[in-house]
C-alpha cells in the first residue's frame, strides 16, 4: 500500500517535534504545575497518560475521564496542544469528547490487530492525529499494520513512536532500542514522521539525553519525554521521569544534525567514501557466495559419509575464534555473533537443500 502522509500540524517544522509531560495525570494541580512549568519552552504537546495499562493488578491504573477535564484546562491556560493513550473506542470518544489533540495507541494495544482496527473505526473520519507506538516485541510487520489500519480509516496525519522493545535478559535499558527496526521502518515509509520516546528505552533517568541524542544523530523527528515536578513520588514510572528544569537543559544541549550538506567540498569526499563502501558490500558478498559454495561441498562429503548437518564442538569453536579475531578488528563481540549466527544459519539452510537433491537423486536410480 502506497501512502502518502502528512505532518502532524500544519507544515514540518525546521526542528524537532517535542511532547513532554507526566507519564500519568494524578491530580488536578499535578498536571497544572508541570504545564505551566512547560508552558513557555519549544513543548509542542503536553502528554499524561489518562487510562495507564499495568502489568499486574492492583497497580495505578490512572484516574480515567476526570483527568481528561484538566487536560482541557491545561489547553486553556498554556495554549499547548494535549495527547493521551487510548486503548479502545470508548477511550476515543471520551477524548474527542474533552478536546484531545492528539491520541497515541500504546505498545501493548499495537500487538493487537482487533484493538488497533476498533480504534480506526472509532477514529474514521474524524481528523486528528495519531501516533502509533512499536509493539512490545521487535515485530515490525505488526508495527506496519496498525499504520496502514489508521491509514486506511481516512487518518494520514499520522507518526510512529519508537519506544524500545522487551528484552530477556541483562541490559541497562527497560526496552532495548534495536534502532534497526525504525530505521527499516523509516526506509518503509520515508515520510512518516517517527518520534523517540526515550523515557520508556532507559527505564532510568541518567541515560536519557544519550538516547535523544542517538535518535537525533539517526534523523528522528521528534522526542517524547516524562516530565514529574516530583519524579520520585510519581505514582508510576517514577525512575524515568525527570523535573521540567532538567528536561529543559537536556533538550537545550542535544546537537541537532542535518540530513545533508550543500558543501561541493563534502559531497565530493562523501561520494567517494561511499564508492569504497559499495566496493567492499560487492567483495563481502563474493566471499559469503564462494563460502557458501565450500558449504555444499562439506554438505554432499557429510551425505556421502552418512554426517549430520549440525556439529556442535565446531560451531562452538568458530564462533568463539570469530568473536576474537573481530574484537582485534575493533568489531563487537555482538555484533560478530549475530553476524555469524545469520552465516551459519544459511549454511545449515544450503546443506539441507544438499541432503535434499542426493536423497531425490538416489530415489530416481
């Protein structure tokens, strides 16, 4: 599906995109202080979560239609535009009841195609923006289709919100980046705005401006940020929301980059620079091709030799002399295990089409 979208007010601005505020609206005078704190900065939308989906019962799970009633009063005395999380139709018609500005659809209702399709039916033909945050887990094709639902209720003001994605394991973000993914998401569709929500990435607020930055350096659009006038006795998401003052020295110190140079000086040694990267992408792709070739050898001696595809020790053993001989080449050992997880799980793919043509050939005699 082809589509064509538009910025989420009026024309694209020449910076970018803010929208800061609390994780959740708590109370009346909660939500005002931290507006008014804003108010005057380069803000563009003032979020606060209205209905909050927690993991487990028991657990603040927002203060529901009241706090919509403060999100208008904060449009009225700051003149800001508001955004809120919605979840279902009927959290759609209470904020379009109040006014809301902006909605966002949150990461555990993009898992779910019905949620996303009830919510584009609720939404269709009324012309507001949306933003879509990534699903929980790194699936991008999910990611897709809750775009392309909204695009198809008549919705083109639409941005896609990068929040992480769950990780098991040791990390020192609550949602891994795999900046990969948006990045294949931006290459997808080229004019969709996408927003880094840095705040649920680190899960923690001393690595915030490191994460706005990496999405500035990587050409985002826009930054959603939680901002607390009390971080600490925030009723949830406490460690990651930080004070308006703080958000705005943080913001004010993040480098913008530009998308490209008018500089001849630069093209010049840019193209060049590049011309020796698409030589060496053709060289690696030779190698892997000619690798692949010694693989089916390997395969067809293995058949002879009645040889099982797998070999645990040697596999062990390349990836442990690999991970070292990259480490000496200043390359991550993760990236050198994904790298050969991805080689070997090929080669396991071309010996199996081996065992597959000698056992066809063998029956045809």
């Amino acid at each position: 599906m082809e589509m064509q979208f538009k910025p989420l007010f009026g024309e694209k601005l020449s910076r970018p995109f803010l929208i800061a505020g609390p994780c959740s609206a708590e109370t009346e005078d909660q939500v005002m202080n931290i507006a008014h704190a804003l108010k005057d900065s380069q803000v563009d939308v003032f979020r606060a979560g209205i209905w909050k989906p927690r993991t487990r019962p028991n657990s603040f799970e927002g203060v529901g239609v009241e706090g919509l009633a403060w999100l208008r009063r904060v449009k009225e005395e700051t003149g800001m535009k508001v955004c809120t999380e919605v979840a279902n139709k009927q959290h759609v018609y209470e904020a379009l009841k109040y006014g809301v500005d902006v909605l966002w659809i949150g990461a555990r209702t993009t898992v779910n195609p019905f949620s996303v399709q009830e919510i584009a039916d609720a939404i269709e033909g009324v012309d507001i923006p949306v933003m879509v945050k990534n699903p929980i887990n790194p699936d991008l094709a999910l990611w897709m289709g809750a775009i392309e639902r909204l695009y198809k209720a008549g919705l083109h003001r639409i941005a896609a919100i990068h929040r992480g994605f769950s990780f098991f394991g040791e990390s020192k973000y609550r949602n891994v980046p795999r900046w990969q993914i948006p990045i294949d998401l931006m290459r997808r569709f080229p004019d969709l705005p996408i927003i880094c929500d840095n705040s649920h990435i680190c899960g923690r607020r001393d690595i915030l401006s490191e994460v706005a930055q990496q999405a500035f350096d990587l050409n985002f659009d826009g930054l959603m940020t939680e901002v607390h006038n009390d971080p600490d006795q925030a009723w949830s998401d406490a460690k990651q929301q930080i004070t308006p003052a703080t958000y705005l020295n943080e913001v004010k110190d993040l480098v913008l980059r530009e998308v490209g140079s008018s500089s001849p000086v630069y093209n010049e040694n840019i193209d060049q620079l590049r011309e020796q990267i698409d030589g060496l992408d053709h060289e690696l792709l030779e190698l892997l091709g000619k690798r692949m070739g010694v693989v089916e050898e390997i395969g067809k001696y293995k058949k002879r030799n009645n040889i099982s595809i797998l070999q645990p020790a040697r596999w062990s053993d390349i990836l442990d002399k690999s991970v070292k001989d990259g480490e000496k080449q200043g390359l991550s050992a993760e990236f050198i295990a994904k790298l050969f997880k991805a080689v070997h799980q090929e080669s396991i793919a071309h010996q199996m089409e081996i065992m597959k043509q000698v056992e066809k050939e063998a029956s045809m005699k």
